[in-house]
C-alpha cells in the first residue's frame, strides 16, 4: 500500500487503484495479528500469511481483494500485520502450524462442509 502525497496532478489511473484499494479493504474485516489471541506466535503467523497468498496466487485469485498490508498497535509497538478478507483469514488459519489445535479443527469443518455439499 502505498501512501498518499499531495500533488497538483494526479494520474487517474492512481485514483482508481487507490479507491479500488479502500473499496477492498472495506471487506477486509480481519488482522493477521488476530491469530495471536488464538495461540499463533507471530513467526507462524508470517509464515501462514506468505503460504495463504501463495496460494491465492496459484488459484488465480486476485490477491489485493484479500491481502493488505498496514502497521497495528500491538503492547505500545508499532509492527506489521494483514488485514484480511475472510477467504484470506481462511487461508491463513488453513495454512498455520498443523500441529495447532485452531488450524486442525477449521480443516475438519471445511471438510465436514465440503463433504455435506457433495451428498
């Protein structure tokens, strides 16, 4: 994301990309950093993130419509995070540490889902 400056001219291609941006983040109504509360430290966090958007790549989807990067507050620091959509906070929790009890018991559901669709 990149910041706003003050110009006299603007490229209206800018303009759209930026309100496409704000559009999108709208729908992004969960952090990466939520995880934390859910027993992720912050390396499997990253982790999960970068294998969640390869993912995204590799299925065609279009990345910054569930991807964002920003700064949070977190214990009075100020540090990276995510906001996301919530295909992209599926795909992060899918894509974390499977020996964690969140991830293992969100791929059961999934599955438990897909399987009820398919009968």
């Amino acid at each position: 994301m990149e910041l706003s400056l003050y110009t006299t001219t603007y490229n209206n291609a800018d303009v759209i990309n930026n309100f496409l941006d704000l559009y999108h983040s709208l729908h992004m109504t969960h952090l990466a950093s939520d995880l934390l509360k859910k027993g992720l430290s912050p390396d499997q966090i990253s982790e999960a993130v970068a294998a969640a958007i390869r993912i995204a790549k590799t299925s065609n989807i279009e990345t910054n419509k569930h991807f964002m990067p920003v700064y949070s507050g977190l214990n009075e620091q100020i540090v990276q995070d995510c906001k996301l959509s919530h295909l992209g906070y599926g795909l992060v929790i899918m894509n974390a540490d499977k020996s964690l009890p969140l991830v293992g018991s969100f791929q059961v559901d999934i599955l438990k889902e897909f399987l009820n669709d398919v009968q």
